[in-house]
C-alpha cells in the first residue's frame, strides 16, 4: 500500500489514528488475496472513508440506509471484502458493506 500525501494526512489527523491503521493493514492483506490495486486517489478515498466509519462506528451513529438492490452488479469479491471490514469495525449496520464495496469494485476494475 503506497500512500499519497493526502492519504498520510487523513491518517495522521485521524482522532482513531490506531484502528484506522490496524483496519488499513486488513483491508491491504483482502485486497492482496484477490489481486486488486487500488490507484493512489482509490486508496486517498477509501482511507477517508474507512475513517469515517469508525467515527461512526464509536459514536453509534447510523447512515442513511441504502437499498441492497441497488449493488447487484457488484463482484462477490468486492462485496466479500467490504462485508470482513464492517465485521472487523463493529458496531455498523450491514448497509455500510454495501457503500463500501463500491470502493473494491471500482478497484477491481483496475486490472483490465
């Protein structure tokens, strides 16, 4: 995982500096399993959004929920992926993984 300045930036400002990090290294092991690179601005995002997870996920707070029909072309691999992050997070609603997977898919797409 090769990070930008701007990924550094959302890590090193993050009030959850520790678990943004440990969930970082498994979301960068999953991704490695299923060969998928996210770009450097794939890893930028995702980063902020990871953390804005766990802020959520601390504070109890719940998104807005999202119709699962919606993320039927997403791979089961991307899908798979976001589903072991929000379990290792904790404390999210299972509509977070399908947000989340969008993330992998569109990485997923990088190889061709």
């Amino acid at each position: 995982m090769k990070l930008n300045e701007d990924a550094k930036k959302i890590i090193d400002e993050s009030s959850n500096k520790g678990e943004l990090g440990t969930v970082l290294k498994k979301i960068s092991e999953l991704l490695k399993e299923q060969a998928i690179q996210p770009t450097d601005l794939q890893w930028t995002i995702l980063i902020n959004h990871v953390n804005e997870m766990i802020k959520r996920s601390i504070a109890g707070e719940q998104m807005s929920g999202v119709d699962p029909v919606m993320f039927e072309e997403v791979s089961e691999e991307a899908l798979m992926i976001a589903n072991e992050v929000v379990q290792h997070i904790g404390n999210l609603p299972q509509d977070e993984m399908y947000v989340l997977s969008i993330h992998f898919e569109t990485a997923k797409q990088n190889e061709g």
